[in-house]
C-alpha cells in the first residue's frame, strides 16, 4: 500500500522523531501528535524545515484525539507514543495500563472513525514474551510477561484483532528488541547504550545493575524505522519480531562503549531492579518473510555513529 499521508504519535519521542525524519524524506506528510511528556520538539527541527510537518501536543487518552485524526484524513496511523519505563509500570500498573491500553483503543477508534486503512503499533518483543525459552524467541513461544509493560503490550494485540476482525482496520504489530541510537535521551528514555555513552563521555561511572551477565538484543534505530515503513506499506493483521537474533550481555556492551569512547574503569555494580529479565533476544526470521525485512546494523557500526552523535551533541 503506497501512502502519502500520516499520523505518527509519539512522533517527538527517540524511535517516532527518527521515523519522522525517514517518513518527510520519502514525501510523505506528517501529523505528530505528541503530549511532550517526555519527547521534545528539538528533535523535529530538521523535519519542520521540510514544510512536511505538522505538529499536535495532545496526550492520546484525549478523547480529541478522534477530531484530531479524522481532521488528517491519513493513510496510516503508526502508534509509537507510551508509557515506556518497565520499572514504573511496576511501581504504577494502573498508570501503565491507562497509557498503554486505554490509549492505544483510543487510537484505533479514531483511526476506525477517520477510515485509516492501517495502523502499524510499536510493540515490545523482550516485554511481551518475557524471560522464556527458546532464544532468539520466535512469534510461536507462548508469552510470558515479567511486568505489567509487557502484559499491556500482549493486550494489544489482542485490540488491534479485534479491530481488524470488527471494523477491517488492517495493522501490523511489530516487537522492537532493545532500540538504540542517534537521538536517545540518556535521562528519560531507559536506554542503557544511552545511559552508558553520557556517562562515559561526561567523566563518570556508569552503573550496571544485577551482574552484567544479563542480555539484549541491541538493534539500530534506522533498522527499525525501516521496518516501520516496511510494515505500513505491506500490513496483514499480525504481530512480527524486529531484533538481531544476537545475544550481548550488559557487561559485554560496556566493554564494547568503553572501546569506542576510550574510557577507562569498571563499572560500580547495584542490585537488579524489579520487573527486568535475565535473558532476551528475538528471532527475526519472520519479519525477513514477510517484510524483506532484516536488521543491517552491525552493533560494533551502530555503537560508533551513536558515540560520535553524542560527541557532537
């Protein structure tokens, strides 16, 4: 499906400002809506300069946000804005689910009221399936989730059927393994290749908590923005994982950071924090199936350019 026309929420966020900027590349006019919770209209300075853009601060459990979808007349909505720390959705299940549940049905009723022919949602693929066997993780492993983030996100799915089978507003949902890159906030974002580089880069001690022995699977962000784009031109009613299929260990990706910015030191080491898994790593092989999809990005190329942006940040 060719689209020109699309809504991006949480379009100020890390992912969403990245798709942004790929999406007013391609010509493709963009809505953002976004509360600025914790995205930042800084990050879409060069896509504003397209003419392409357009902007909405509007948290989307507002009921408003129908009018506001309907008034874009989109191709595709793809919903990236959430509540993203899992350790808060710990502490607050009840915020977590207002955000992440009841703001994603609120999005596909305006998308159903707008007649969008697609919704592409930002998933979790470590959070939705949990600390499970085997690993990578196919789409087939029965799902397991540690913390109320990923129980949300496995919810979703199960909306966004419904919403295909009820109102035939076709989706694709798309579990994201560890983002990183370009753009990330290392104060309010949770990303640890983030959190490490600042540190690094600005003289301190970076902490690591548990033993380090845990792992992700670290995937660039450009590799998951196209596979977003991918995702909204081709569809079909189904959740993909978008990962590496390779295994790094916390303590492996500090050494790896501490070669790329030429810092020195070990890590002071915390106790583990409640609701974060052991082991996660996806297996992909679907995604390549069905989308051509793959992830490009060797981690050793993705930590560089995310160093060097940091360094000229």
């Amino acid at each position: 499906m060719p689209f020109r026309r699309a809504v991006v929420t949480g379009g100020a966020g890390f992912i969403g400002a990245n798709l942004v900027t790929r999406l007013v590349d391609d010509g493709v006019s963009v809505l953002v809506v976004d509360d600025l919770s914790s995205g930042t209209l800084a990050r879409l300075a060069e896509a504003r300069s397209s003419g392409r853009l357009t902007f909405h601060q509007l948290d989307v459990r507002n009921p408003a946000l129908r009018d506001v979808v309907r008034d874009a007349a989109p191709d595709v909505v793809f919903h990236l804005a959430a509540q993203i720390d899992v350790r808060r959705s710990v502490t607050d299940p009840v915020f977590d689910a207002e955000v992440n549940v009841a703001g994603l049905v609120n999005v596909l009723d305006a998308a159903r009221l707008a007649e969008v022919e697609r919704v592409v949602f930002a998933s979790s693929g470590g959070a939705r399936f949990g600390a499970i066997e085997p690993i990578p993780t196919p789409e087939t492993a029965s799902p397991e989730p540690e913390s109320p983030y990923g129980v949300a996100k496995l919810i979703a799915d199960e909306y966004l059927a419904y919403y295909r089978r009820a109102h035939g507003l076709d989706y694709l949902s798309l579990g994201f393994s560890n983002v990183y890159g370009p753009g990330q906030d290392p104060l309010g974002e949770a990303g640890v290749v983030a959190i490490f580089i600042d540190a690094m880069l600005t003289g301190r001690t970076p902490t690591i908590y548990g033993d380090g022995s845990q792992t992700r699977d670290f995937v660039f962000v450009e590799d998951v923005t196209d596979a977003l784009v991918r995702g909204a031109r081709i569809g079909g009613g189904r959740y993909l994982n978008i990962g590496t299929g390779v295994e790094t260990s916390v303590l492996a990706l500090y050494r790896m950071l501490q070669a790329a910015t030429g810092a020195s030191g070990e890590p002071v080491f915390a106790a583990p924090r409640p609701g974060e898994q052991a082991r996660s790593c996806l297996d992909a092989t679907e995604a390549a199936k069905h989308l051509g999809w793959e992830a490009w990005t060797p981690i050793e190329e993705g930590l560089a350019r995310t160093v060097d942006w940091f360094r000229r940040r």
